[in-house]
C-alpha cells in the first residue's frame, strides 16, 4: 500500500473516530493535513479578531518546511494513535 493510499485511509479514518479529540490535536490534525496536501502555508496571518482562522494559520505554519511525505507519515502516525 503506497503513502498516498495509507494517507487517504487515515484521512477516512479520522472521521470515525471512537471519541472526538480535543482542540490541539485537531489543530495538528489540520496542520498536518494541509501541509501533505498544500504544501508551505502562503497568504497573509489572519487578524487577531478572527481566532479559528489564526490558530490554524500558525498551527501550519509551524510545519513549514516539512515534505509532503514527512507530513502523510505524521497524519497517518498521530491518527492511528487516537483510534
């Protein structure tokens, strides 16, 4: 099973997960997710009024840098951990 395809199970996988995780792992759950799909975080920091939005902007931009493969392996790690 490549990468990709373990990547695309845990990302079902994280939907039917036997409780709902808290706010941090949701976070890295986010993160992680968007930087093996996206890749570096762009645009600007979004305002300090709209608090979801920053959070998950700086929760990706603490990634930058980390490949695409590097981020999967992490996702798929950190969701099998919560199952």
């Amino acid at each position: 099973m490549s990468l990709k395809d373990q990547f695309d199970a845990a990302v079902a996988d994280s939907k039917t997960l036997p409780e709902r995780p808290d706010n941090q792992t949701l976070l890295k759950l986010y993160a992680l997710f968007k930087q093996a799909t996206a890749g570096d975080v762009e645009g600007d920091r979004p305002g300090m009024t709209d608090f979801v939005n920053r959070a998950k902007w700086d929760a990706w931009k603490a990634l930058e840098g980390k490949t695409s493969d590097e981020a999967m392996q992490d996702y798929i790690d950190l969701v099998e951990g919560l199952k």
